[in-house]
C-alpha cells in the first residue's frame, strides 16, 4: 500500500477506529518481537538448562567472584562468611576443568586470586581459614600468598578521599579509570549542589533523534530509602546511603514498536554519565540494579510514585567518600578480548 493510499484511507475511517487498527497492529508485531527475544535469551544464557559453554560458566564465575569481593570490602567484616558463594564458585570452577578449558584464562585466573584474598584476610585478622574453603580450595589456600597478574587480580583495593579531593580537574581517561563504586560512605550530609551538577553534566548524554526522555528522582528520606533498597533487595549488609537516585525513562517519548529496547539503551547511557560525573563532583557511588520480579517493582512504584509510563533503569546509592574504604578489585578484560573486526 503508497503513503498516499494510506493516508485516504485514514480520512475516511473514523479516528478512534484507525487508532484501534493501528495499536493492534503494533500489538501483533510487539509479540513477534518480543517472540524472538524471549527465545533468544532462552536458548544462549547461563541458566541451568542450557549447555555449560566456556561463556555461561565465565558469567556464572564473575558473578560468584564479584560476590565474594562484596564480602570482603565490607567495613564490618564477618569472617568466616560466604559458604554459599564458594560452594557454587568450586562447581563452575570444577565444570571448567571437565570441560578442559584453560585454567590459564583471565577468568578462572581471577576465580582462584579471590580465594587467595579470602585466605589473606584471615591470616591478617588473625583469624582461622573455614574448613570448607580448606577442603575445597586447598591448591589456593597452600597458594594464597602468590603474587598475581595484575589483569586477574581479586579482591579489594583501598578507595581514600583524598585522593577524589581533585577530581574536577582531572582529564576525562585519568577521572573515568579512576571511578570505583563504593557502597559505604561517610555520615555526613551531600551537597545538593553537587548533585544537581552531576545531572547537568550527564545532560549531554546522546539519545535517539535527542529525545532526552531519561528522568532522574533523588531520595533524600531515610525512611523511604530503607524502604526502597530493602525492596530491591541488593543492599543487605550496608548501611543505608544518604542519598538514593532511581534513573528511569518515560516511553511517551518512543513512537515506533521498533523502539521498544530504547529506553534501556538511552537510560543506561545517561546512568553511566551520571555516574560519571558524580564522580567529577567527589562524590562515590554505587550503581544497583532494577531487574526485579514484577511484585518488587509494584512496590517501589508505589512507595516513589513512579508512573507506569516510565521504565526503571537503576538506583545509585550516592554519599561522600570516607577517609578509607575497600573496595572491590572487579578486574577488566583486556580490549582484545571484546573487539572485533570485519575488514
């Protein structure tokens, strides 16, 4: 059918009914989208009915090593903690070597560095190793003081305020390499002015054909801040931050079903930008997640008055950095590992 046709036939069809053609239309092709995504991520991610290739255990090894280095960066910390992690971190460790995949990969690397600094701190504490860590790593433990590549270093690294103090007159390499999410802050008040700054900075986030349709509320009661990181859920064993952030798109701004992944894409652009310049700003900060079961999410609508029209992209937790704190080594692929090229 020409532009034009359509265009005479929508003059001649009432308008409430060409609106009610067109969102069924939209409808039908939103399902064979969605179709294809449900089925793609059912059929290539890390869940337990898929095959253990090397790049669903890689994820599953990240995953359990980032938790361990949660763990050990905490200001409070429990010795003894992490049962659970370690045992799921040995059975990928153990698919990895039945599968014969290299143990000199970054990865495993990285697996059995985080182990060697669980067994440190202890040993720094003063502290006896956990039998099952013991039992169940006993090359790492007999290892734990071998120096390692700096690209699979594990662990926690130290975080200072002074060292932030500058940051505004940072180049942009040097500021962004420097970012580190923190997750405990000092118990001091936040500069709004700050804050308000950082979200001018990241207003220069590219989105599609500018449409600028990311949204930004900041938290500042503590009540409603327990209140929505204890529904999120990823906050325990922290203190609550001074500040919380939710980044969250309005889809108002989208017009084709085409568009429908967008405010994910133009949100999470905007989020690393704001990240960013809190960082400018010296103020730490912790990105957390908004992937939630759909009762969770109602709640955290309900309790900030979130509209339905506006998807949720994140949290960050936002305070100003203590004198010192650990935090997380989270090690980094080399660039080759993630490039390609096609000449």
């Amino acid at each position: 059918m020409t532009m034009g046709a359509k265009q005479q036939i929508k003059k001649m069809v009432p308008n409430h009914a060409w609106r009610t053609l067109q969102r069924a239309k939209a409808n039908m092709k939103l399902k064979s989208y969605y179709n294809r995504q449900r089925k793609r991520f059912l059929n290539n991610c890390a869940g337990p009915w898929n095959s253990e290739q090397s790049e669903r255990l890689r994820g599953t090894m990240v995953y359990y090593i980032h938790r361990i280095e949660k763990g050990l960066s905490h200001q409070h910390f429990r010795d003894g903690f992490g049962k659970s992690a370690f045992s799921e971190l040995k059975a990928v460790m153990e698919q990895w070597r039945k599968h014969s995949y290299p143990v000199d990969d970054v990865t495993y690397q990285a697996a059995q560095n985080v182990i060697r600094a669980y067994v440190r701190k202890h040993h720094a504490i003063g502290k006896p190793v956990p039998q099952f860590v013991s039992e169940w790593f006993p090359t790492e433990v007999a290892s734990a003081d071998k120096s390692c590549d700096s690209v699979a270093e594990a662990g926690t690294k130290t975080v200072r305020a002074a060292d932030k103090r500058n940051n505004a007159s940072l180049d942009y390499a040097t500021l962004f390499a420097g970012r580190t999410s923190v997750r405990e802050y000092e118990e001091t008040a936040v500069d709004r002015e700050k804050l308000h700054n950082a979200v001018a900075i990241a207003m220069k986030t590219p989105s599609v054909c500018n449409r600028q349709a990311y949204r930004i509320l900041f938290i500042h009661n503590p009540k409603f801040i327990e209140r929505a990181l204890t529904s999120q859920g990823g906050w325990r064993g922290y203190s609550m931050p001074p500040v919380l952030a939710l980044i969250s798109v309005d889809v108002r701004s989208f017009v084709s079903v085409e568009e429908r992944n967008e405010p994910y894409i133009d949100g999470g652009l905007f989020a690393m930008s704001f990240l960013t310049a809190l960082e400018h700003e010296s103020l730490a900060a912790c990105p957390l997640n908004t992937m939630m079961r759909a009762n969770q999410e109602q709640e955290i609508r309900k309790l900030l008055g979130v509209p339905d029209y506006e998807v949720l992209i994140a949290f960050v937790a936002i305070g100003n950095f203590p004198e010192s704190i650990e935090s997380p080594v989270s090690f980094r692929y080399q660039p080759e590992f993630i490039t390609r090229e096609l000449n």
